[in-house]
C-alpha cells in the first residue's frame, strides 16, 4: 500500500471536503477510456485516473513527487505516466520507475504517489480515500441492488454546485417529493401531510412515513457499509412497463467544499423481456424525465444560500436529516482528533466553506 494524501483537517474541513476513511464514487468508468488519463477533483484533492495498457485502473494524486506539477499533464506511457515538466515517471502505484534527467536519482524505486484502491461497479469507479493512519481500504458491503444479477440498472451522474452535506440531506429528506417534484411523472400523489419516524438497521437506519407507503417518496433507507448510500423506492404508473415501482441508489461523492459529484442508479428487479422492455422504455420515454427530477433538485440546491443550514427552523420531517448531520459531526471530530492540530490559520478550501 503506498502513501496516502497527508492533510491535517479539522473537523469543519472534514465535513466540508468529506469523510475520510472511506469509500466513494469517483466517476463513471467511461470517463477513462483505455489510452487516456482523466482529472478530477474529489474531496478537494486532485487527482488523476487513467488504465495500463492490459485495462488495469489507476488513480494516482495528480501531483508529481518532483516539483508537485500535475501528472494529469503528461504522457500516457501504458502501464505508467511521464510528466510533462521534467519527464520524471510514475507507475500506476505510485512508484517513480525513472528521473530521465539524472539516471540513479534516489527518487526512483520508492512510492510517493498516493494510489488509493479502486474498483468498478454498475458503470462507476469506486475508490477507498483513506487518510495518514488508515491506509489500508476499510471493508465494503456494495449496495445489494448494484451486485444483484436479477436488477437491472442506469446510472446517472451529474456534478452540482452544492455542499456535499446538502447533497446528502436531499436524500434524507423524502418530504420534498410531495412538493418540489408533485408535477413530475412518478410523485404527483399521495398525501401532502405526514408523519416520520426512525428505523434501526444493522447498516444504518430507514427514515419513513409512517401512513402511507407505495405511493410517493416515502421511505429512504441510509447505509453506511465502507461506503455511504441510500436506497429508495418510488412507483412507477402503469405506462412505465413491466417490474412495479423502480428503486434509486444514490451515492454524492464532494469535489470541494462547494461542489458534489452525484451518481443515481436507477434500478428494478425484471429478467427476460421485461428487462428488455424496461430498458428500452428507459433509455425511449423515462430518462428524460428522471433528468427533468434531477434538475428540480439541482436548481433547489444550488440557490440556497451558503449559511442555509445556519437560519432554520427544523420540525419533525427532518428527522432524518438532524441524524445524518450528528453523524458526520460525530465522525468528523473523532477523524480530526485522530490527524491531530490543524495548522493556523486554516485555508479554506474552494468554493462554499
């Protein structure tokens, strides 16, 4: 296991910029095609991803450990990348293999990339983001509906100007759908009036409406498995094909502290023909109008003001969201205590603190 990106945080950083420790989605696997290298930027760090020449997936810290230049700049040399300031080689564990300039150079042979795991799942790539004192990737329980043969999947991705902390508070928030999506094709009924409660799990726990079920957005459940993801179920109306209502896996990933990398699987349960009717009534009738539900939820998030969070006044259906948010409160103190003091004064990272 190579190094990992070593950033002291506080608390409030961590929460801005994610949870350490942990998996996330990074992009869909189409992002990287063979040959090519590709730049992101998750939980505020730069990175970049490209696949050896046998289609094996690399993601490396997009940082040369010569002068900190962007290796997302250099050349694709098949199983590692040279950077386009000094030639200086890195393969794709993070090793430098060769410093052209001075042959010998004590750089080559040691590890001094980050390289986190990765794995590819329902068309994302996943990787572990670990910090100093956890580098080895925790264990995952994948989402069930993204590893069983009999679902069939879409993923939608999408990247949002918004807090990753509100990204995920929509989705705890199944109250919006009677409001903000009413005129949409699968959430116009039901009742605008509802009560709340909590349900253990032994992945996390459901928040759901405690009258009504099988209507609208009702129930979500939030699974915290080595990796943070929420699945719920919503109906589909008859002209919507074969397999009942349709579930979503939803998963946001920070890019910064302003911005959130955002994958929804859309899923049911259908084999045979009716997977294929699905699929095509999908991809003819249905995703456009997923995206316009999509959009409603971007346009919402992005025009709320940054001290939101800071000037409300909560009632019962946000239950779950007061949950989520303890939480990560919890977790994120526990994570900076670990890392030690922060440096001062903090840099804020880009975009919303």
């Amino acid at each position: 296991m190579g190094p990992m990106v070593k950033r002291q945080l506080s608390a409030d950083q961590i929460l801005a910029t994610g949870l350490r420790n942990q998996w996330y989605a990074i992009c869909p696997s189409d992002m990287v095609p063979q040959g090519g290298v590709h730049r992101v930027r998750r939980l505020g760090i730069d990175w970049v991803l490209f696949r050896e020449s046998d289609g094996t997936l690399r993601m490396l810290e997009d940082r040369c450990p010569h002068r900190g230049a962007p290796l997302s700049q250099g050349q694709h040399l098949g199983s590692k990348i040279a950077c386009a300031y000094h030639g200086v080689q890195v393969d794709g564990t993070g090793k430098v293999v060769s410093v052209p300039g001075l042959p010998g150079c004590n750089l080559e042979g040691k590890t001094l990339v980050p390289s986190p795991p990765l794995q590819e799942l329902g068309g994302a790539i996943l990787a572990y983001i670990g910090d100093e004192q956890h580098p080895d990737p925790a264990p995952v329980a994948l989402p069930d509906p993204l590893v069983d043969e009999e679902i069939s999947s879409f993923l939608c991705y999408a990247e949002w100007d918004t807090p990753w902390r509100y990204a995920m508070e929509n989705l705890l928030d199944p109250m919006h759908g009677a409001f903000l999506h009413r005129e949409s094709h699968s959430m116009f009924g039901g009742d605008t009036e509802a009560r709340f409660r909590i349900r253990e799990t032994d992945r996390g726990f459901f928040f759901e409406k405690t009258d009504q079920r099988g209507v609208n957005f009702d129930w979500v459940e939030f699974c915290r498995t080595g990796i943070d993801w929420v699945d719920l179920s919503i109906p589909y109306p008859p002209t919507a094909g074969p397999g009942g209502s349709f579930g979503i896996v939803g998963m946001g990933t920070p890019i910064d502290a302003g911005t959130t990398a955002v994958f929804f699987w859309r899923y049911r349960k259908v084999s045979g023909w009716e997977r294929d009717v699905w699929r095509f009534l999908y991809r003819t009738r249905l995703e456009a109008r997923h995206w316009h539900v999509l959009e409603q939820d971007r346009v919402m998030l992005e025009a709320m003001a940054e001290d939101a969070d800071q000037a409300e006044n909560l009632y019962q259906h946000d239950l779950g969201v007061v949950r989520l948010r303890r939480l990560y409160r919890k977790l994120a103190e526990e994570q900076a205590a670990a890392l030690g003091p922060s440096p001062s004064p903090e840099p804020v990272p880009a975009g919303r603190a």
